[in-house]
C-alpha cells in the first residue's frame, strides 16, 4: 500500500502595505481630479465674466453708433469721459469710456477731423489686473442713415427703402383735423395746411395729415416734365402735356403732387426747412425748432411706370443737353444739397438746402440708334414763346457755405422766364484734380479725364441772372470762387483750378454761344481800395436801416461797382454783442443786406464793393445782435 506524503496549500492575502500604497494613489487621484475640476470651473466663470465684459463694452459702443438722429448723435459724442457700475450675473463689472476727437490722416496739423471721434471703452472686474481688463477702440462718422438708404437705391428716384430722420424736419404723423380749421395751398395742388405751434402739417381735402414739418418752413420744388421727340432728319419737339407716365418722387421723407393741372408746374414736391437761423419767410419772434442743419436734403426724380418702356428712354440734364461729351449716368433724380466746407475749402458736411427751387424741369428722350438724342435741344426754345429756351438745371443743385448759419433763402427761379444760355469751361490740374467740384451759381457741373490725362470741366446753365459766380471746392483747390458779371452775353471764360501739389501757373480757356470777349475777376478777400481805367470805386458805407426788427443794412449804390461782396461771421449763443472778424459768404447785385441771427448770437457783417476787376476798401464792421425778440445793433 503506497503512502503519499500529506501537502498543505498556501493561502495568499494583500498585505497592510499594499492596502496603504492602493489608499495612496486613489487619495492622489481624487485630489487630482478636484484640482482639475475647481480649475475647470474657475476658468469657466473667468470666461463668462470676460465674456459679459466684452458684451458690456460693445453695447456702450453700439449706443453711439445705433443713434439716427443728428442731435442726440452730437450730444453723446460731447468729447469727456464717463463711467458707470454694472452688477452682472458673473461679476461685478466697473465701465469707462471716453471720447476723443479723431485726427485726420492727410493733415497732422489739424488734429479735430470734423465729426470723427474716437470711442475707448474699459469694462474691469474682479481685481481689475490685465487678465479681468477688457479694452476696446472704435472710430465713428456721422451718417445719415436716409442718405444711406437713398443711395442704396442707385440714385435713380426711387423712395428710400427706410424713412430718414431728415435733419429732424419732417415725419409721417397720424392725424385728422377738421376741414374748417385748414388752408386752401391755392397753387393748384389741392392740398391744405394746418399750423399746430412751431409744426405746419400738410393736409389732403379730407383733412388727414400727409406730412408735419418741423422745422418752421415748408420748401417747394417744382418743375415741368418735358417729353422730347427727335425724328429721322426731323426738328426736335417737346410735349408741353404733363408726361403723367412718369411720376415724381422725393427719395426722402416729403410729399409730391403730379400732375398739377392748370399751372404753370407739372410737379410740385414739398419738404421741410429749418427756421432755426431765420432768413426768408421765417415768421419773427422767438421759436423753438426741431429741425437742424438746414432740414431736408437728397433727391427729386422720375419712376418708372410697369406700362412703359423705360429702359429705351433717358432723363437729360444740362450736362447731358450741352453736348460738351461730358454727361450724366444712367439717373432719373437731381440731388439738392448744403455743403459746408472749411478753411482748406474742402467739404466737411453735408446739410439741407433749405430753399425752395422753381422751374426744375426734367426732359425724357426716347433712345435713337445706340445712343439718347439730349444735345439735340441745345439752343431749344419753347414753342409757345421763341424767346425763351428750354430751361433744364443740372443733375446736381448745391449751395457752399463757408462760415455763418444755414439761413433760408427765398426761392431760387434762376431758371425761370427769358433765361440764356451760357458755357462755362476749363482745366483742373494738381494731384487732387479728381477730387475737385465746380458749381455755377447752384448748378453743378460735371468733369472728366481727357485722353492726355488733363481734368476739365464743362458747365451749361440757362439763368436769367445778371451776374453768376463760380465756385470750387474739394482737393484744395483755388481759386476758390470767380465772379462773372454783366453782360452775361459776352464770352464766359474758364480759369485753370489749381490744387494742391499743383503748378502754381494758370491758363484760360473758353467755351461760349457768343463771340464777343470779356473778362473774369478772381473774388479777393483783400480790403485795399482800387482803380479801374482811371475811376476809384469808394467805401460802402452802410447803415441799419428798416421799418422793423430785424433791421437790414443798406448802402449808397457804389458808381462803378457791379457787385458787393458780403463778408459775414457768427458767434453763437452769447449772452450780449460780441464782435467777430468777418470772412467772404456771397456776393450780392443789390446794395443791401439782411441778416438774420438767431436767439442769442451775432452776425457781424463788412461790405465790398467790385467792378468785377477791382474792389473797393471794406466799409466798417457792422453788427447785429438777437434775444428773444430783442434786436442790439452795432
């Protein structure tokens, strides 16, 4: 029998040490893992704190940059600084910012670049140290959000696709007023007025409010819709029947009528002005006003209709008439606008036209071969009196202001009644020829790149004005205006416009309707008194002079003198009279003057009377000062 030795198993356990060292590393491990999670969630509130800041930041930025109208643009952009607390849902967050002029690029040497600001905003937390800091910069320019619109649109007419505050002018109301308590235009249109305080609403025979101007004035433009037909070897005609296919149209808040039967407009479209700085069919007293800046600025065109082919079809302007090869796009609107420019005699701002236009006539043409018959109506006369031509103002109407307030002017009919035709043309040269813009009296004209790289400029009006003056502006240009004077029949010649990083040399050239020549004067700011062919022109001596305030200035007519430069300057907002040094504004055929100054400023006014080759001596200053109904004279 075998025997087997007996053989006991070994038992295997974990030891206290190992149960130690596993202890160890799990500890190890789950210190870890809190670590890592109190950092995930310490970075998880720093990211939404900075990003709370940064919403922070780029609202108070959007404050400025979200204001439509231009007033309470102005008044948040008043240059300082400003701060404010803010409790957020991560933090509590301290918000500053400021608000700096911008300087303009092209001139170092003038450090206020006119309405470029720039915004800094600082939105902190915590301990405010670079990593709780955010910091944002951002450069704004003032622009009219309608103006904007409209030129979405092409520049062909059409309404803009959103209204515009209008300077503040006008606005679209919603009411009724009783029929008995209006007025009756009486200029055709069958419209009324209602004057409710400082606002004037225009009515429809109902009584429903159409439109309410706000700023003290309603402005009318109003034309004649030609239609022009040229045949095969036949003499051009015109349709003097409203082209009612066609209507017109305000590319801005303001109302037209079309057609406007049995008078002497086919078309009249009104707007609101601003009263604010007085001037012509202001009422007197003291007022309170909305609009600023002149009021209502854009463009008046044609539509078109779904019945009517209208892409066979142009509108001509006076540059498309004058058949100098120069001419307008493919547009169915005229543009009216205010521009202010400075001292360097570049524009600086746009503002409203503030007055109102007669006889801003618009001419159709049908599509003849490949090209628009316009020229073939120079020299046009109407056929219901040969002795008047067919009126058509240029695609642009400007004024220029320089100095002083954007008063209302009374109503522009330069291109009414027997007006003749005159051209006016000549050469830009210097490194910002392209950027130069020539006006005669308020018609733009229009220039060009000639194939030896020289710039040009040829401007057509047709004006029953004895006296017509140039003006340039843009690029540094100069000189900056010319005077011509009667007789407007004789030759009208064309300076060279130099500008800056130009020669300094100047030519002539001339384009005209008429052969006899004549001479062009620069207007001069100098005050010095001088001869012509032997006859001395004497000082202006003007007095104030009226039957009520406000009083005008008037002086002896000046033997010799053709013109009187108007030099005038404006403090604003002053508690009594305060003198000013006066700069070149106008020029004026007659010997008087009316200033009209608006609550609590001056106007200082100095006269100067031209030949149009010479001036006189400047009379003394004289001053005008308005409170309230009060008027201070000097």
């Amino acid at each position: 029998m075998a025997i087997y030795p007996s053989k006991t198993k070994t038992q295997h356990g974990i030891g206290l040490i190992e149960v130690l060292i596993a202890a160890v590393v799990v500890a190890v491990g789950l210190m870890a893992l809190g670590s890592l999670q109190g950092g995930l969630m310490t970075s998880s509130g720093e990211s939404k704190a900075r990003a709370e800041a940064i919403k922070l930041a780029e609202a108070k930025l959007e404050e400025y940059r979200n204001n439509i109208i231009k007033s309470s643009f102005d008044a948040d952009l008043a240059i300082g600084d400003a701060n404010d607390s803010v409790n957020g849902t991560n933090a509590t967050f301290a918000r500053s910012w400021g608000v700096t002029d911008k300087p303009d690029p092209d001139d170092p040497d003038y450090p206020n670049g006119p309405n470029r600001k720039n915004i800094s905003v600082q939105v902190t937390w915590g301990a405010a140290g670079a990593d709780e800091t955010i910091n944002m910069v951002s450069e704004i320019v003032w622009a009219d959000p309608g103006k904007a619109t409209d030129y979405a649109t092409g520049g062909n007419g059409l309404s803009a696709n959103a209204p515009s505050p209008n300077n503040n002018s006008s606005e679209t109301p919603n009411e009724q007023f009783d029929p008995g308590t209006v007025t009756d235009l009486g200029d055709g249109s069958g419209l009324r007025k209602h004057v409710v305080g400082n606002y004037i609403y225009l009515l429809d025979s109902s009584g429903k409010a159409l439109i309410k101007f706000k700023g003290g004035i309603q402005l009318t433009i109003k034309g004649t819709v030609y239609h022009g037909v040229v045949g095969n070897g036949a003499t051009p005609s015109v349709s003097l029947t409203p082209t009612t296919s066609y209507p017109v149209t305000f590319s801005d808040l303001a109302y037209c009528v079309f057609p406007v039967p049995n008078t002497d407009a086919d078309y009249i479209c009104y707007f609101g002005g601003a009263c604010t700085d007085g001037g012509a069919g202001c009422p007197s007293g003291t007022h309170t006003y909305e609009a600023v800046n002149g009021g209502w600025y854009g463009k008046v065109g044609l539509i078109e209709t779904a019945n009517d082919n209208f892409h066979n079809k142009k509108v001509c302007f006076a540059e498309d008439i004058a058949g100098t090869g120069i001419n307008t796009l493919a547009t169915t609107a005229r543009e009216y606008v205010t521009r202010r420019i400075d001292a360097d005699n570049n524009a600086v701002a746009s503002e409203g036209i503030n007055q109102s236009f007669a006889c801003q006539n618009f001419l159709i043409v049908d599509k003849k071969g490949s090209g628009y018959p316009c020229d073939e109506f120079s020299d046009f006369t109407l056929p219901t009196d040969s002795t008047k031509k067919l009126a058509i103002p240029s695609s642009s109407i400007q004024r220029v202001l320089t100095a002083g307030q954007n008063v209302v002017l009374a109503e522009d009919t330069s291109s009414c009644g027997n007006t003749g035709k005159y051209v006016i043309s000549g050469t830009i040269t210097g490194s910002y020829a392209d950027q130069v813009k020539v006006l005669v009296g308020h018609n733009a004209c229009l220039t060009s790149l000639s194939d030896d790289g020289v710039w040009s400029y040829d401007c057509t009006i047709e004006t029953i004005e004895t006296s017509l003056t140039v003006t340039a502006y843009g690029g540094g240009v100069a000189p900056a205006t010319q005077t011509f004077t009667s007789p407007l029949s004789a030759l009208m010649p064309g300076d060279t416009l130099v500008t800056a990083g130009g020669s300094s040399s100047s030519s002539s050239s001339s384009s005209s309707t008429s052969s006899t020549s004549s001479t062009s004067s620069t207007s001069s700011t100098s005050s010095s008194s001088s001869s012509s062919g032997g006859v001395t022109l004497a000082t202006p001596a003007p007095a104030w002079s009226s039957t009520s305030d406000p009083k005008a200035l008037t002086w002896s007519a000046i033997n010799g003198a053709t013109a009187y430069k108007i030099y005038t300057c404006t403090e604003l907002n002053n508690s009594v009279i305060t003198p000013c040094t006066p700069a070149l504004t106008s020029t004026s055929s007659v010997n008087s003057y009316a200033p009209a100054p608006g609550n609590r400023d001056t106007i200082c006014v100095k006269v100067i009377g031209t030949d149009g080759t010479v001036d006189s001596a400047a009379s003394s200053v004289m001053c005008i000062y308005r409170n309230g109904s009060t008027y201070t004279y000097q």
